[in-house]
C-alpha cells in the first residue's frame, strides 16, 4: 500500500541508522522495524518526543528525496517523504511493553514478508548489515 521507498535496503539502511545514531543520548531504543511503507520505534525517551521523530525525519528525508530518482525510489512528493503527524502511545505496564515488542518483532512475518521474525533485516530482532539482504529484506544466513 502506498509509496513502499522505505523497502529500498539502502533508504532502510540510512533509517536505520538514524534510529541507532542517538541511542542513549536522545532515547532509549527499546524495538524498531523498518518496513517498505511504514515503520515501528518503541522508545524511552530522554528528551521531547517531538524532536526525537523531527531528528529521525528530517535527516532521512533530505537523503531519500536527494537519491529519489538515482534509486528509483518513487517517492510522488519531491519535497516529503514522511507523513507530517505520527502515531505515539504511552506504555501502561510491563504487559502492554511485551506486547508492543512481540507487536513490532512480528510486524515483517504477519506482513508476509518473511517466515520469522528473526529473518527480518530492518528490524531490531533482525540488525542485518546490508551485504547479507536479499531483495526481500530477509537476512541471507
């Protein structure tokens, strides 16, 4: 559904790397998974929520819509790879945490885009460089 840029390894390698670039200094990163149209950060955050996602955002953006055309990214808007608002929640307990995180870890094979979590390249499960990826994004083990 929609603009799938994100399932392009090396965009999915450049968000990746925003999301490790501030791990313990911004947030806790506590679960991530990138997928080709959308993606899940579980986080404890340090500072405003707001400039941790504006970070993430503005950085992958700027590389993404720089490389549109020479990746064949296809992102329809040459000035906007992400949505403007995003979807937060707060966690209650120690059970909505887990669930969040089987949530995230099991995004890719409910998807249908792998056969197990740990398959999975773009996720925090998964971590995969990418010289092991298939065209999938499946880790090549």
């Amino acid at each position: 559904m929609g603009c799938c840029a994100l399932g392009h390894p090396a965009l999915a390698r450049e968000v990746r790397n925003a999301l490790l670039h501030f791990d313990g200094q911004r947030s806790r990163l506590l679960a991530w998974c990138i997928m080709p149209n959308h993606g899940h950060v579980l986080i404890e955050p340090l500072v405003p929520l707001a400039t941790i996602v504006q970070g993430w955002k503005s950085v992958t953006a700027r590389w993404a819509l720089a490389r549109n055309d020479s990746l064949g990214l296809a992102i329809p808007d040459p000035h906007r790879l992400w949505m403007r608002e995003y979807w937060d929640r707060y966690i209650r307990d120690e059970r909505h945490l887990s669930r969040v995180i089987d949530y995230i870890r099991e995004n890719p094979v409910k998807a249908g885009l792998c056969q197990k979590a740990g398959d999975w390249a773009w996720s925090s499960p998964g971590g995969a460089d990418s010289g092991n990826v298939d065209a999938h994004g499946c880790s090549r083990y």
